[in-house]
C-alpha cells in the first residue's frame, strides 16, 4: 500500500496533465550543449600539463620522473560527447588539491591524444582503451599503470595510484570533520559551515561541501546558486573553478559521476582487481547494491521530483525533456521494487516521498515537448510502465493508466510500428510489452493498435531469429523468407528476448521460440558487453553502450515469461550473476555517461528485482 498516493493527488495529478505544454520547440535534431563561463574553462589547468608525448618523455628521463599521461580521448574514436565526458575529469580529480599536488611534484604530467606511434606501443585504440584514462609512464618508457573505463570518479580511488604528495598541509579538523561526515551521508550536519580559524584553502572546500550537501538533500535550484557563488567569489583557485563548472550543471557531481560517499577497503582495488572504475569481485552482497544504488536514486531526485541528470541528446537537444521524464520514470519503478524489500524498510518513507513525487513530475506534460519526436516514445513508454506497476502493487494510478495508453498510441505510425529517431522493432516490441500489461491491469488497450503492431514488428523478424536494426522499407519480400547472417545474428541477439517476447505475450511465438532466443542472448552477450560504458555504437554490431541496460532489463523480463521452471531458474541466476559482476566502486551501476548514471542504477535494480520473481515463480508454478 501507498498510503501518500491517494485520491486527491491522482485528480491533482490528471488535472495537470490537461493543461496545455509549455514546450514551444520544434522537433529538430540540433545538439545545443553549455558553453563553459570564464570560470569554469579553467577546470584542470591547474596541472602544468605538456601536450607533446616526446617533450613528455624527454623532460621525463632528464628529471628521473615517470609521465602521467592523461589521455582525454582516442584518434577516430566513436566515443560521444568527449568533451563532456573530459570536463569531468577535469573538474573531478584534477580539480582535487591532492591530485594536483602528487602529480605536478612527483611526475611530468602529459594531456595528450595519443599519435599513431603512440596508439601503437600502448595499445591506445577504441574499445581497448575506453577513454578517459591515464598511463604512468616510466622513464625506461615502459607503461607501470593504465587506468581506463572512468566512469565514477572518486578521488581517494584514484590518489591510490598516485605517490602522496609532500608539498600539501595537513587538513583542518573541520574540514576533516566535513570530509567524514558527508562520506557517511550526515548532509544536513554539512551543510552548517564553521570556517572560523580554518585556512583559506579549508574555507573554500568546505563552502563545496555545503554546496553538494544541499544537492544531495534534493535542493538542486539552491546547490546550483551555491556552486556559482563560490566560482564567482574564488576565480582563481581550482576548487572556485569546479564549483564554477558543477554550477553549470557540466561538472562531475551533479551528474552523478563523481562520488564521496564511504567505499569498501575491497573496492578500492579498482583499476587493479578489475577493469576501470568497476568494482572488483564479490565486493558488494545483492543486499548492499538495493541499499547503495536506493540512497543514490534518493539523493539524485531534484526537488521539482524529476532525474534530469541524463544529457542522452541523440535525437537532439529539444527531446531532452522526455529522456528525463523517462529515466524518472524507470527510476520510480526501481524505488518501487526496494518499497517490497523488508530490508530498506527504514527508508520507506524516503521512498514514498520520492514515488510521489516523480508521479507527478511524468504527469505533467510541462515537463514534455510534445514537439520533440525522437524522444516522446520514450517518455510515454516508460510512464506507462511506471502507473502499471503502481497498479499492480499498491491499486494506485489506475486513473493515469488510460491516459498514458492514448498518449502511446498517439505516436504509433500509420505502418503499425513506433518511432524512437527512427522506426524500428525494439521500440515496437516495448511498446506492445507496455499495452499486454495495461491489459492484464483491466486497462483499455485499442485491438487494432496492438494487430498493427504486431503486424509491424513481424516483418522485421529473420527467418533464423534475427532482427532488423531499423524498420524495413522494402517489404516485397518478408524477412521471415529471409536468412540474416552472422553480423545481424550477433548484433541483435541483445534486443531478441524483448522482440521475442512481445510476440510471445500476445499469443504469436511459442515458448521454445522465447527460450531460443534468451539463450541465444546469454551466448552473444560478451559483443554487447563490449559497448558498455561507451557513448555511441561499437563499429561491428551496432551495439550502443546505451543499450546495455535496456537490453539486460528486456531479458529479465522474458526470462519471467519463460514456462519451464528449471529452465526459468537457471536463466534468472545466470542473468543474477551478470549483474552482480558490474556494479560500480560505490555500488552503482552505469552504461554509458549520456544516459547517466540514475538510470543505470535504476536499470540494474530492476533486473534484479525480476530474477528474483522468476526464482520465486519458479517455486510456486
């Protein structure tokens, strides 16, 4: 039960999805991304950084010291949004007084993307190196570190790699005091600030503390004011400079890369025991990754009740606003599933508060732009989703259940399918997903809408299994004639259990065609996995990194749908033990940095949540 949803907010919230939008924006796909101010351009120079690995290497063997080598990104990478991604290093650990100290005295630091001699020697090539990362090169010129696939950034980890510096005074008490108490997430003691008798440099990080504690406390509006003030009021001192930046919502923290919460001995590891910024083996039980990943989903919520930390732009900037209205969405599903769990039960109030107010945030269509697109699905899917299983679990939102099933079928094309950038299948399948389940609710879905559908997503299917990337245009001849070969029989192995399913769910594929295609997902996951964490398609599979959660959580789904008990428990574990074996230093979870880390998080949760129903199904079928 949810006592908080009740009657008096679902007619609030219908009420406010009638008003008309505030969207004015037309559906284009230009990319309008933050410029940053004069203050926070500076993020990062406070390393004196070469820019030539040979100058590099030369100042190296005169001075005895090893090269840090930075390497911001790859020649022809296909990695997005790169400066985005480079700003948080920048702003992150090289704005970090430690970090800057170690490396400016122990090393010759190097910001450099490696040339072709380069990429060479150290192996410097996409998908090997997933920037950003960094080499110690020593003077022998031989690499002693490589770090790459820096996705949560926390500086304590990655000093760890560095020699401690010996230029740099020890920390005031308060500043101590601060560090500890925002790492065990005391936020509102934080944000209470004595710099009486603390040096200048304590003072500054200490108003930085304050700042991100009023962040964490959901105040977003008012951290965002504070962060531009400390910029404004110390424009030439590093942390000013990322204050400056995470003002600008450009930074690491306020997008939830950056992290300063307590870690595990084990986890510290990173980097050494595992690849990047993923946490080593067997650090974290399923029970602390639900308690981790809820008090991070907690702590990202803006006040206003959306996630908007995602800058997924792929359809163009003006879609933006459905991302966030999906990945909050996806977000309140997952506090959903941990409002089941005994366990967190001391943070069920927490969690009431947020569902309803992400409720409304999805509600309110001036959070859309009807304008938008490219985008729109998702937004209409994931909401849809989100009132279901607020239906099935606590009899709330029923009301909102219908108007999100119009608001689906407003963008099915006259071709029967639905439309995400471009028409395809997996976008299809989740829509008929969505409607199968609104139906088993008592929802009213449209027959027709659904036929046409199926329809749609039918021609896209191999006669081997495989599936269209994309919507066929020519549709002579039927794929189901046709044989795919092995790079679309690898390449949509990741999307088959979701396009699978939806036939499976509407009575039009059979259960043996549903366990073929979840096993044949399971074979070629190692391909998709490659383009976790990596912004963009890979080059051989068109695998995005932004479609490794939401492929995992498809299978999760379809392995729930499978008959055979023991067939459906072996699935679920194995499906278990993936997840399980990719959280992050912290206990959260990520694909790629555009879509953010809210949503990964959230993603994995709800993967876990469903192999748990299937093992549980599998005792009671």
């Amino acid at each position: 039960m949810f006592p908080k949803f009740n009657s008096q907010i679902v007619l609030t919230v219908v009420l406010v999805a009638c008003l008309p939008t505030l969207a004015v924006a037309q559906n284009s796909t230009r990319k309008i991304r933050v410029t940053p101010n004069a203050i926070s351009a500076k993020i990062g120079t406070a390393i004196n950084w070469e820019s030539e690995f040979e100058a590099a290497k030369k100042k190296s063997v005169e001075s005895g010291k090893p090269i840090f080598w930075y390497v911001p990104r790859l020649a022809r990478t296909f990695m997005d949004r790169k400066k985005e991604v480079d700003r948080y290093m920048r702003a992150g650990p090289f704005s970090n007084p430690t970090i800057i100290a170690s490396v400016n005295e122990h090393y010759i630091p190097l910001m450099a993307i490696p040339k072709e001699a380069e990429s060479e020697s150290f192996e410097l090539k996409p998908f090997k190196f997933i920037e950003p990362g960094f080499l110690i090169v020593e003077t022998d010129g031989t690499a002693s570190t490589k770090l790459d696939r820096i996705t949560t950034m926390n500086s304590a980890w990655l000093a760890g790699f560095l020699k401690p510096p010996t230029t740099l005074a020890d920390p005031s008490p308060s500043l101590v005091r601060a560090r500890q108490q925002f790492a065990a997430g005391e936020y509102e003691a934080c944000k209470v600030i004595n710099r009486m008798r603390v040096p200048k440099d304590d003072s500054i990080e200490l108003q930085l503390i304050a700042a991100m504690a009023t962040f964490r406390l959901n105040e977003h509006d008012a951290a965002l004011k504070k962060f531009e003030r400390i910029g404004q009021s110390f424009p030439d001192h590093p942390l000013g400079w990322k204050a400056a930046a995470e003002g600008q919502r450009i930074g690491p923290f306020v997008r939830g890369f950056e992290v300063f919460r307590e870690l595990p001995v084990a986890a510290m590891k990173a980097g050494r025991n595992s690849p990047g910024s993923a946490s080593p083996a067997n650090v974290y039980t399923e029970a602390q990754l639900w308690r981790r990943g809820i008090e991070f989903l907690l702590a990202m919520q803006n006040e206003n009740g959306g996630y908007e930390d995602s800058d997924y732009d792929f359809g163009g900037t003006d879609g933006l606003p459905n991302v966030h209205v999906a990945v909050t969405s996806i977000s309140a599903m997952a506090l959903l599933e941990a409002h089941s769990r005994p366990e967190l039960k001391d943070l069920h109030p927490r969690i009431e508060s947020a569902i309803e107010k992400a409720g409304k945030y999805v509600m309110d269509e001036s959070n859309l732009n009807l304008k938008d697109k490219d985008e729109i699905f998702w937004a209409y899917l994931y909401r849809l989703r989100l009132f279901n299983r607020l239906q099935a679990s606590w009899k709330a939102g029923a009301a909102q259940i219908g108007t999100c099933l119009k608001s689906l079928a407003s963008v099915q094309t006259s071709g029967g399918d639905w439309y995400h950038e471009y028409n395809n299948p997996f976008v299809t399948a989740s829509a008929l997903w969505a409607m199968k389940e609104s139906e088993s609710l008592g929802g009213t879905v449209d027959a027709s809408s659904v036929e046409a559908g199926i329809a749609a997503l039918q021609k896209c299917r191999f006669a081997n299994g495989a599936w269209t990337y994309g919507s066929p245009r020519d549709t002579s001849k039927p794929n189901s004639e046709k044989v795919a070969g092995e790079r679309s029989v690898i390449g949509s192995a990741g999307r088959t259990p979701l396009c699978e399913g939806a036939l499976f769910v509407w009575d039009r594929a059979d259960d043996q065609a549903l366990l073929t295609s979840i096993r044949a997902a399971f074979e070629k996951h190692d391909d998709m996995d490659v383009a976790r964490k990596y912004d963009d398609h890979t080059a051989s599979y068109n695998y995005g990194g932004f479609f490794y959660w939401y492929c995992m959580e498809s299978r999760s789904q379809a392995i729930l749908q499978v008959q055979d008990a023991v067939a459906r428990k072996e699935m679920a574990k194995q499906q278990r033990d993936i997840v399980l074996s990719v959280p992050e230093i912290d206990g959260c979870f990520v694909d790629s940095h555009e879509i953010g880390r809210s949503y990964g998080t959230a993603m994995a949760l709800l993967c876990l949540a469903d192999c748990k129903k299937a093992n549980q199904e599998s005792a009671t079928r």
